[in-house]
C-alpha cells in the first residue's frame, strides 16, 4: 500500500485507540487508512465502512456492515498465511464497524504496478500467481471462498531483504463467502457481487460461488499481470460482462509459458477448467523449469519484479512453437498445443539447422566465432527491435556503444535440447542480473545443428538493452571504480560517487559512497527530460521509493535520483531512484 495523499479525516482518534495519519486508498466499501496504534505504538490499516449515498435502503446498509463483520472473521481465520493480510481486530466507532489490518509497508497493488511500470514477465507473474493460489487454497480448504479476487487485491511489498515487490499478499475478503455454511450471505438483491471482468462466467449468470470460479477470476488477474489489460476488457461494465459469459479471451501477445495455463484456467465451462493442483505444478514449472542433466542450475533467489516496460510481444521471423514440458502436457492435454516457451524475456530461438557454413549461429546472425562469457555485441535488427533474428557483431566493452552483453554461456546436451530449452534456461540463468536493471531483456542465441559442435556446443544468453544501448559492461562484468556513463548500466543495490549530472563511479558498498540505488521509476511518456530533472523525478522517487521503506532514517537521509537523456530519446522514460545521506556526506556499508 502506498501512501496517498491526506484527506479529510487525518487526525481523527478512533475507538480511543487508532490515530489516523493519512488515506491509503478507497474501494467500494469504503476507505482505507494508516493509523496508529496509541496503545501499542505501531502502525497499522484501518478499514472504513463508507455510505456514500444516504438515501440507501436501511437492509442494503445492514448488508454491508454485516460484510465487512464477515471479512475479518474470514480473513481472521487465516491469521498467519504469509500470503494473506492479517486481520487483527474488528470494531466499532461512532456505528460502523472498522476493521484492524497489518500495515504493509513499501507495498503497492498489482493494478496499480503494472499501470505504473508496465506488464510483469510471464516468470515473475507465475511466482505471484503461485503465492495467490497458495492463500486462495487456505481458504477453500477451510470453506471460504474469495468471490473477488483481481490486480487490486493482490499487494507487492519488499521482503526482509529489502528486494521490492517480493511478498505478495492477497486482501480484501470483504465479499468472501462460505457456500456451505450457514451465514447469511450479503449480497444485494438482483446484484451480482464482484468485479466485472474478473467473475466467473458461471457466476454472471447467478451461480453459487465455487474455488473453480476463484481460479477463474485469478486466471483472469495473471493475463492483466502479464498483458497490461484483463481478458475480456471492453468499453463498459455489461459489454465486459457478455464477453466474460459468450466470447473467448484476446489472444496473449507476452504470455510466453504462461499462456497455456492462462488458456486452461480460463475455460469457461468450470467441468473443464485446470483444478488448483493442476495450475500449480504448471505455475512452478514456469518459475522453475527443468534443468538438462548438465550443468545444474543454481537456484538462485526469489524472482523480484522485472524492471522496466516490455515491447509489445512479437514472435521471431526465425524462431519456433515448442512444444510445452512433460510436467504441462499431462495438465493441459487437448486444450493447448504448441506455445512458445520462455518467460518474460524475448529470445532468439533462430536459424534452421543448416544455415550458415562455418557460422556457429547461422547466416542470419553472422557470427564466424562462438561467443564466449562477457563478449559485448551490437545488434541490428531486420526490423523492429526484438522482432526475427538479430546480426550480432562483437565489439569493445568499453569506448563502444554497446546494446547488450553475453552472462553466461552453458554446454546444451544435443543441438535439438538446445533449441527446446535455450531460451528458457537462459532466462533462468540471467535472472539474477537482469531483475536489478532497469530495461534490458534475455536473447538466447542458439547454434544451428550443423554449428552446434563449432559453437562448442553451448548456447550464449545475452542481456539487450529493450529501447536502446546499454553503454558498457553489464552486472558482474564491471569492475570497482569504474566510470559509469548512463543509467542503463546502473542497478539496483549499485554503490555511487557522482562525477558529474551525467555519470558515476561504481564503489564497494562496504566501503565510502554517496548514494545507493535503490530503484527505478518511470514517468509518465509526456514527461520532458527538463521536466523530470527540476523536480518531476524526485518526485516519483519519494513517492514510489521512499528511503524510510528500506529502512533509511527518514531524519538523516533522503531521496535522490538520476536522469538520463537516453532514456528520454527512447521513449522509455525512467529514472533511477537512490538514498544518499541529508548533509552530504557518505554513507559506509549497511548504515542505515
């Protein structure tokens, strides 16, 4: 939940106990507040129950408070699910009940960060929708259904570790419902209780609400993460509604891996819709794919959000429908046949076996000699960027503009593995890096089948910039002190000196520095460079990546932010969002 702007209200002492400091968001039961907790001197959020229309009928009122009583018995019944808002008490003021709830600091809606910074990698939407189906679970197990499950309720925060949008909480169990139960239900007479666009079709039409129709609605909530926009979006409430009920959902253009689960979660005949089990064994096989009995991959860390907005999805000239994993075919027969694989990233999975004598790679890319770890590259493409096949030309890492850089390079068992599986294990090889950067994407560059033994018989995975050049090495490949000319190569977490409004110098964090990155914002596309550095910048900074949500002493430090012109002549319009100390001076290891 980020923090939103004062309203009217702030200052107010509720049950003699909750001071309210500012509204953090409204819905359409009422507001959402941050207050604190006089007694135990912490904060937390307070749900409002809010009539904003006095002349509602007196039972439509009575429905609503009796709502709100249910959700925090619901949610309170699933007290400690790391993927769920605590509920911590439930109360009344002045009439209306309130509902007490964790503060989830640092943290945003999933609407709200994908409108901010675009969709998510099919990936990381994966690992969002696994913690989701794991609460929704709970639920179920003990009889309650969600009934309203969309981006709105899913929150983002950052981890212990401080790693953004990691935790992934679902909230709201305002309309949730035991079906078997014996308590009322609060639904409105002739209204159906949800969100248009994320219901069920089942459910448009009056029936009961059910975990398959929750599964639905998630189905739903994934393809707006991994597409910017729901399935069945239309122009108004009831054409949204007749679509969900009668038309099929808009071909994916990013899904990637995911779109078969999508295709499967969203059939409309809940009979025939993927079960909870089914939907995570293929969400975990996205996070986490199989590995080829060589080299074993090390696990790494939890995915954090994918940086930066991706281009419009567009399959390669030269690239191939795979077939899915054994783990998916068994889930998924008869529903979804061949979809590309690969996750977030875009990959070159390019050129026919045959193509190119004594190229590794083919004629397409032009290489005469397999890439090795660290190689630098400039691409061209036949086209629009990310769209066929890319001739690559290895350069200077430094002195050259450069548009992206090969991470690692790993032995595939046979040139058709490495066709199948390349751009999957290249994204999962990258990840680490290519999530604290602000706008690059995986290309995995795979040998043709008469090149495989000439390119040792490795793929090449490369991290590209996605709007334009990257200016120099990449993650592990730079070095301590070294000059670094443009935003693209900052990352987060990097340790800076400033040398001057356009570069930096990179520092040991463990020794003096100036400033530390702690992420990336983007501003809006009619934003104008000069715009964003005299005070447009800093301010998407404060509000977005407040230094006090890392754990910085709001009284001696302070956000800063650095802007570059590239960004701008790409259209891509971020910036880096930092923490440096308020007088001036350095920060030394993990001072906060």
């Amino acid at each position: 939940m980020a923090s939103g702007t004062s309203q009217s209200g702030v200052g107010r002492v509720i049950a003699g106990r909750y001071l309210l400091l500012n509204q953090l968001g409204s819905g359409g039961m009422g507001h959402v507040w941050l207050a604190h907790d006089q007694q135990l001197d912490c904060e937390v959020a307070l749900k409002e129950i809010v009539f904003r229309d006095p002349g509602e009928a007196a039972q439509d009122r009575t429905a609503r408070v009796a709502r709100a009583r249910a959700e925090a018995r619901h949610a309170a019944g699933l007290r400690g699910h790391p993927h769920v808002v605590t509920v911590h008490d439930v109360l009344e003021h002045e009439g209306l009940p309130w509902i007490v709830m964790e503060y989830v600091a640092g943290a945003l809606d999933l609407r709200a960060l994908v409108s901010r910074r675009g969709p998510l990698a099919p990936a990381e939407c994966a690992r969002i929708g696994l913690a989701v189906l794991d609460a929704l679970t709970a639920g179920h197990e003990r009889g309650v259904m969600h009934r309203d499950v969309k981006p709105a309720n899913i929150l983002l925060a950052p981890d212990r570790t401080g790693s953004p949008y990691a935790r992934v909480l679902l909230t709201d169990y305002g309309i949730s419902v035991q079906p078997d139960g014996d308590e009322t239900r609060y639904t409105r007479t002739h209204v159906i209780v949800g969100t248009a666009g994320y219901l069920a079709p089942e459910r448009t039409q009056g029936g009961p609400p059910t975990a398959a129709a929750d599964l639905f609605s998630l189905g739903c909530t994934l393809y707006y993460g991994v597409e910017g926009h729901g399935p069945f979006d239309r122009d108004t409430g009831l054409a949204t509604l007749t679509a969900v009920l009668l038309e099929e959902p808009r071909p994916p253009l990013r899904a990637g891996a995911l779109e078969p689960v999508l295709a499967a979660m969203l059939a409309k005949d809940p009979v025939h819709r993927i079960t909870a089990a089914r939907t995570e064994a293929a969400l975990a096989a996205i996070v986490t794919p199989q590995s080829p009995p060589r080299p074993r991959l090390d696990p790494g860390s939890e995915p954090p959000w994918a940086s930066g907005t991706p281009d419009q999805a567009a399959q390669g000239r030269g690239g191939r429908r795979r077939r899915l994993p054994r783990l998916l075919l068994g889930p998924l027969a008869g529903l979804l046949g061949f979809v590309l694989l690969g996750g977030g990233a875009w990959y070159a999975l390019a050129n026919l076996p045959g193509a190119g004598d004594g190229q590794p790679y083919g004629r397409a890319v032009g290489l005469a000699r397999p890439l090795k770890d660290g190689d630098c590259v400039q691409a061209v493409w036949p086209d629009a960027p990310f769209t066929g096949t890319p001739r690559l030309t290895v350069v200077q890492c430094l002195g050259t503009t450069t548009d992206g850089q090969v991470m690692t390079v790993y032995e595939a068992g046979s040139a058709d593995e490495a066709r199948t599986t390349g751009g999957t294990q290249c994204e999962q090889r990258t990840e680490e890096t290519r999530e604290k950067l602000a706008a690059v994407r995986t290309y995995a560059v795979i040998p043709t089948g008469d090149g495989f033994d000439a390119a040792g018989r490795r793929v090449a995975c490369l991290l590209l910039g996605t709007t334009g050049p990257v200016f120099g090495p990449l993650g592990r490949h730079r070095e301590m002190g070294m000059r670094i000319p443009d935003t693209a190569t900052m990352q987060k977490q990097d340790c800076l000196d400033r040398v001057s409004d356009h570069s930096a110098r990179l520092r040991p964090c463990d020794g003096p520095h100036g400033e530390r990155v702690l992420g990336f914002a983007r501003l809006s596309p009619d934003t104008t460079f000069q715009q964003a550095r005299d005070g447009k910048a800093q301010e998407v900074c404060e509000e977005s990546l407040p230094p006090q949500d890392y754990g910085y002493d709001p009284g001696g430090h302070e956000s800063a932010f650095w802007a570059s012109k590239s960004a701008w002549k790409t259209t891509s319009h971020y910036v880096v969002c930092t923490v440096r100390p308020q007088n001036g001076g350095t920060m030394e290891g993990d001072q906060v």
